[in-house]
C-alpha cells in the first residue's frame, strides 16, 4: 500500500497487525481540501471565507504579540494612577502576558491551518519554482 493512501487504524484507535506505531500515520491535507472533499459542490465563496477567517486569526495573533511587547515595555512601571498595589498590578502584566502569549500561538495555529498552503503557494510561484 503506498503512503498516500488513508487507512483506517483498526479497532480502537491500535495499528493494524504488523505495523508499529506511527507507520500507519499518513500526513493530512489542509483543512481547506479536507472541508471541499465532504463538499464537493462548496461554491468559491465557502473557500473565500475560509481565507477571510485565516486572515483574521493571523491579524489577531499580531495584535496579541504587539500587546505582549507593550506589556514586557511597562513591566517595571509602579506608577499608573490607579489605587492598586504594585505586586498586583506585577501580577495582572504577568497574567495578560501569558493570556496573550497563549491567544497569539493559537491565533497564529489556527491562521495557518485556514491559509497556511496559500499563502505557501503564492510565495513559491513568486520565486517561480
């Protein structure tokens, strides 16, 4: 069987018999091919959509990096004009830091699996590959 064909993994998620783990495994398409195969009729603007929703995950993962860098900027300010501590407004930077830091990673994962391939493509027929 060559290693583009999809095969099922047996009962319970195991290998077939005679196959160790991980040689069943066979790399997935982009999310964009896998949602036009169950439609096969989709129409151009479910795949400009797709794109769009890319777009927007890419654009919130480079807000959420632009705020990670404001937040590391003021992280030694004590001074903000607010009645609160300085160990908890230390503590409220740390917070937004890993918040964001958590919304940028999945913002830019899920930008990627929407128009990861295409913007691949573009660029490789820029270079005229």
């Amino acid at each position: 069987m060559s290693g583009s064909e999809r095969r099922p993994a047996g009962r319970g998620g195991a290998p077939p018999e005679g196959e160790g783990p991980g040689e069943h495994l066979v790399p997935r398409r982009p999310l964009v091919h896998r949602i036009r195969s169950r439609l096969p009729h989709a129409p151009d603007w479910l795949e400009t959509a797709l794109a769009a929703v890319g777009v927007f995950f890419f654009a919130l993962s480079a807000v959420s990096v632009a705020a990670i860098v404001v937040l590391v900027g003021h992280l030694g300010e004590e001074t903000t004009g607010l009645p609160v501590g300085p160990s908890f407004l230390q503590g409220a930077k740390g917070v937004g830091i890993g918040l964001f830091t958590v919304l940028a990673l999945v913002g830019f994962l899920v930008g990627k699996a929407f128009v990861g391939e295409r913007i691949v493509r573009a660029l490789r027929r820029r270079r005229g590959r």
